[in-house]
C-alpha cells in the first residue's frame, strides 16, 4: 500500500451526493409490431397495412387519442429458411412497429390482448413511467446538493474545521447514478435507496459539490 499521497493544488472539500425520488408510474408505453411475410411484396405490404388499421382502431376504442400512438414504421426484407444447408427464399417479410402510450393503467391488460388478437404478432416489451419526471428530477436533484452538503459539514466537524462557501458543482449523468451510485445517496422519498420495481418509478439525481473551508 502506497502511503505517500498528497493533494495537489489543495483547496477545500469536494463531495459526492445523490438522491431518489419515489412515484407511482401513470403511463404505460406497449411496444408492438405487425410482421407479414407473403410470395409477393405488395402482398406483404396490403395485409400488413391491414391489421396496422385494425390495431388503431382498436386502440380508438379503448380512448387512446392518435398522438398517444406513434407512427408505424414500414420495414420490407426477403425473407428466407434455412433447410439443413439449403437457404431458401420463402418470400417477402413487411413488419410495422410502433408504440402505443395508455394514460389508464387499469385498461393495459385489455388492450394488449385486443391489440394482438388485431394483427399485432409481436409484443417487445411494456414501459412504465411518469409524466412529470421533470419536477421529480428537480426535487431529487435538490435533494442531492443537500445531501452532499451534509457530507461536507460531517467531514468538516471531523476535522476541525469550519465549510466556507460552495466554490463548485457539477452534475452527475442521472443514468450513471441510477445504475451505479444510488446506494451512496439517500432518498429524497425518505425510504432510503430507490430501485425500479412494479407499482414504482425511480428517479435519481447525482451531483459533486465543492466546498471553501472557512479561515478562522
């Protein structure tokens, strides 16, 4: 273990501090594809825009407004099968895929077997989330600075020595604290360390705050 360390150019005291924020999650994002494979391009293409309708309508049914749903992608591929060591054409492959945004949570599992059972053959996957991430970023990120100027204070007391003014802050990628730095923070929700779960949206915030140390 190396022992000769020093700081160079010493000026304060620099702090990392983190925060999380607990919401209930009020939107959903279903994301979904049609894929048709037929001998013919303009085959694939006709039954493909067919059950895209079909989906849309049935998602009207259900109260989702047309913004809510993303305009469908059209993607067209050959399609092939692989037969021992024989690569076969089988024809050609149409897929349209979009996302569709449910503002009623209670109606998802309605809609997802009204939207498959209309053509949509291939669900990737359903994320949650809530609208006013903003103002939970705000309030995590206020949280963060004041748990980083706890930290600060701690390490002050503990070396005799009095916190002057904040001198830096630079803020921390909220990904990188969600993933990696969560457990170094507190929740800004006051149940301590914040997790993705079902029923919860966490978000985090990260920040390094640098400190003055007071003369006298």
């Amino acid at each position: 273990m190396n022992t000769d360390q020093s700081i160079e150019s010493p000026w304060g005291i620099s702090v990392f501090g983190a925060a999380s924020v607990d919401a209930a999650p009020d939107v959903a994002r279903l994301r979904v594809a049609i894929q048709q494979t037929r001998q013919s391009a303009a085959e694939a293409f006709e039954v493909t825009r067919r059950d895209v309708n079909q989906v849309r309508e049935v998602v009207r049914g259900h109260g989702v407004a047309d913004r809510h749903v993303s305009a469908s992608r059209l993607n067209l591929e050959s399609a092939y099968a692989y037969r021992g060591n024989e690569h076969k054409f089988v024809g050609y492959k149409c897929t349209a895929s979009f996302v569709i945004e449910l503002r009623a949570l209670d109606t998802l599992e309605a809609v997802l077997v009204d939207v498959v059972e209309a053509g949509a053959n291939e669900v990737n996957g359903v994320e949650f989330d809530v609208r006013a991430k903003k103002e939970l970023r705000a309030e995590a990120r206020r949280a963060a600075v004041a748990a980083a100027r706890e930290k600060a204070e701690l390490y002050a007391d503990a070396a005799g020595v009095r916190l002057g003014p904040v001198v830096h802050i630079q803020d921390v990628d909220s990904e990188q604290v969600q993933n990696n730095y969560r457990s170094h923070g507190r929740s800004a929700a006051g149940d301590g360390e914040g997790d993705l779960t079902p029923g919860r949206i966490t978000v985090a915030a990260g920040v390094v705050v640098g400190f003055s140390i007071a003369e006298g």
